[in-house]
C-alpha cells in the first residue's frame, strides 16, 4: 500500500516495468525506490504532450511501475499520489 500527500491509502498492483499495458481508465504511478516520478493514465499520454515527456523520462530511471484500479476522481486521486510514499510494514513484536 501507499499513502498519498493527502494520508489516504491505496491499494498499488505491482506491474512489470518492462512490458506493462495500460488499462484505459486505471491510473499508473511510476517510481524510483520511494520517489514518485510520474502519475497519469493511458489518456493523459495521449492528450497531453507534456506529460508524455514526463512518462518517458520517468521510465528511463524508474524502478517501479503501480496500477491503481479506475478512481472516481481521477485528477484528485493524480494530485495526491504525486506525493505518495510506500506505507511502512507493520512489524508484530512479542510482549
């Protein structure tokens, strides 16, 4: 999971940075380790040349691809993840 700038969570699927499809209505986080490098959907590279610029450079050094099942707001689910960071594992410890 990871929590976005806002404290929300979300469920990420791991995808194989190599050879990923992008869904049409999914979102994609684009990573390095814990740095978020680029957030969009198969759309935005399609209407928008600057975050297609953007997505390649992200890709160059990224580490990490993320899918994010189809938000209801899409733009408030991109701006928050924008700052999003991997939640820390919860680890149990004996009393």
């Amino acid at each position: 999971d990871w929590q976005g700038g806002s404290g929300r969570h979300y469920r990420l699927h791991a995808e194989r940075l190599d050879s990923f499809v992008m869904r049409e209505d999914d979102l994609y986080v684009v990573a390095k380790g814990n740095h978020v490098l680029w957030v969009g959907s198969a759309q935005d590279l399609i209407a928008d040349p600057a975050s297609r610029v953007r997505f390649r450079l992200a890709l160059d050094c990224a580490t990490q691809a993320f899918r994010l099942d189809a938000p209801e707001d899409r733009l408030a689910a991109i701006w928050d993840l924008e700052g999003a960071a991997p939640v820390p594992a919860l680890t149990a410890y004996a009393a």
